[in-house]
C-alpha cells in the first residue's frame, strides 16, 4: 500500500470535489478541470502530511517543478479550523492561484493575440514592399536594355566597318564599349530574371526535350568560355537518357549558368557536363550535375551560395565578374520545375553543381 493509499476515499473524494466545483466557477472546462485536479489533490495530500514530498514530487512527473514553486503558496492551505469548514478552507487557497494563474494566462494571451495582429499586418506591408520592389526593378531593368540594345548594336556596326574603316585607337575603345555594354546587359538580364521568379511571374513553355542536343549547344559555349585555359571540356549523356518535358530556354540556362560559373573559377583541369537517370524516393527524375577542377568552396560559405548578390570570399571570386545571380536564378528555375540543386565541394579541390528534373509528361 503506497502512503496516497492512506487518505480516505471519502475524504480524497471530497477534496476532489470542491477542486472541481471551484474550477468550474473559474470558467474551465472538463478537459482542463481534467489536468488541474489531480496536480492539486497531490499537493493537498502532501500537505496534510499524506505523503512525503519526494513521493509527491514522483507522482506529480512533469508537474514536479510547478508542486516545488508553490510550496510556499500553500504554507496557508491548511489552518486551524472548525471541521465542519475545512474541505472549503483546503480549497481555498487553490482557488486562489488557481484565479491568479488564470488570470496571468488571460492576459498572456490578449499579449499574444495583440503580437499575431501585429506580425500579420507587418507580414502583409513586407509583401506589399517586396512586390512593389520587383515591379519596379522589373520595370527598370526593362527600360535599361532598350538603350543598352542601341549601344550595344551600334558598336557592333562600326565595328564591322558599318560607318568606314577604324583605326587601332578607335577599334580598341569600340571593343571596350561594347563589351562593357554586353556584360551590362547580362546583369540586367539577370536582375530582370530574378525580380519575375520573385514576382511569380515566370511562365515555363515545356516540350519534349533532347539532352544531347541541349548538351551539343552548351558545349560549344564552353569552348569560348574557357578561352585559353587547359581546361578539357567533356560531355557525358546517358545514351538511354529518355526525352524530358521542360522549358527548352530555362533548362539551357542553368547548365549554361553552372557551365559559365565552372569557367570563371578553374584554371586548369577539366569541366564536365554528365546527365543520367535518377531515382529519389520511388520517383523517377533525370540527375544533370556539371564537375570542375576549380578553386573549390569552402565549408562555411556553402549555405550562401544560393544566396542572391552573394559570392563566396575568396581572392580567385571577388576577381570574377558578375553579381552572384546565375546561381540562385538557377536553382529557382530548377524548382519550377518541380526539381532540387544543390552542391557538393571542398576547398581546393573543386565544385559539383547538381539538379534534377522529373521524367513523365512534366504536365502534372
């Protein structure tokens, strides 16, 4: 028999009951009434030295702490009185922090009720702020490619010999301006690309797509990408590789993003384009991953990657031109169509970007 054993029903019962119909005064429901009364018939028997405190404090379980921070609240419960008052005076007390907590929880929760008002209103002027903030880039980066298309072409033209012959002096600066201008006009690009993902507006034209042919363009690229450097470029598709039903432009984009990145950042060695079939939990996805040999990322900068107008801090990328969009714009255009990216590298000794896309009509 455990010492709780000792207490008489009747007596447990009556404290029960007047634990009960105090409760219900303070508005509780059955369920709560549920909870409240055996924590407070646990410290009524430890208080009528029923109980020793440690068995009080086993009993309570998770409620051990709130028994401990009350004990001296409950120094008044018992007094002496006359018998015929003393299931009430026992209750009384109980009563009271009862009403206190009670009421401190009412007031938790006006606070709280107040703090969600307050960060729905401010989630809502967030988002007006940013759909305001890609109209107007959108808007902008649209205006500057009609003159930067002008300069661009009419630089072109003379230097074609459109307007006479040039000399060395003048085709140099020709050559500066319209190179300068073509660079200006991908960042643009870029700018404009990101602000419609932002904005959801971005509309995928998928078809049925071949790989190898998209692989065939990308390379060829890559060949004035790398320029000079002794980079061998190799190519490997899965020559079982099924057609796949995605957005032609948008899926050049990334590997050509990822292609370009690869060059920026490796002096020597190789980059290597590879395309096969995947499997991820039960699903059937084609796996694109592009390998180099380059400066590689360290550890703690790859959670930033992703990351737009970020780039990783190094001497070999703060040299690179660009504003650190290709990859975030990429990984975005990736999960439009319902795909992943992400990258395996170590610092030293290269990157492997990665992406799939699903296999099956792509329509659902």
């Amino acid at each position: 028999m455990t010492e709780s054993d000792s207490l008489p029903a009747t007596e447990r019962r009556t404290i029960e009951i007047g634990i009960q119909r105090a409760l219900l005064e303070l508005g509780m429901t059955a369920e709560e009434i549920q909870q409240q009364v055996e924590l407070w018939v646990i410290i009524s028997l430890y208080k009528q030295d029923k109980i020793t405190s440690s068995l009080a404090g086993e009993l309570l379980g998770a409620n051990r702490d709130l028994f401990l921070d009350k004990l001296d609240e409950l120094e008044v419960l018992y007094v002496d009185a006359p018998a015929k008052g003393r299931a009430e005076l026992r209750a009384a007390p109980v009563v009271s922090m009862l009403a206190e907590d009670r009421a401190t929880l009412a007031d938790l929760n006006r606070e709280l009720v107040r703090i969600n008002r307050r960060l729905r209103e401010a989630n809502q002027e967030i988002r007006e702020a940013d759909r305001l903030k890609s109209e107007f880039v959108a808007t902008i980066s649209h205006e500057l490619r009609t003159p930067l298309n002008t300069i661009i072409g009419f630089a072109k033209f003379m230097l074609n010999g459109g307007t006479g012959p040039l000399n060395e002096t003048q085709r140099t600066d020709l050559s500066a301006i319209y190179s300068s201008g073509q660079h200006l006009l991908d960042l643009v690009n870029d700018i404009l690309d990101l602000s419609k993902i932002e904005a959801g507006k971005v509309t995928l034209e998928k078809e049925l797509l071949d790989f190898h042919e998209i692989a065939a363009g990308i390379m060829s690229s890559a060949i004035a990408l790398v320029g000079d450097k002794p980079i061998e470029l190799r190519e490997e598709i899965d020559p079982n590789l099924p057609p796949i039903y995605a957005d032609r432009q948008r899926i050049r984009q990334i590997i050509l993003n990822l292609v370009s990145n690869a060059a920026k950042f490796t002096e020597e060695g190789h980059i290597a384009l590879r395309v096969k079939p995947s499997t991820e939990d039960g699903k059937q996805f084609v796996l694109c991953a592009v390998e180099d040999t380059g400066i590689g990322i360290r550890r703690e900068d790859i959670p930033t990657v992703f990351e737009a107008f970020r780039q990783v801090d190094s001497s070999s990328a703060r040299r690179a031109e660009g504003t650190g969009l290709g990859l975030p714009i990429s990984r975005r255009l990736a999960e439009l169509h319902k795909g992943r990216m992400w990258v395996e590298s170590e610092e030293g000794t290269g990157s492997t970007f990665c992406f799939t896309l699903p296999l099956g009509d792509g329509k659902k």
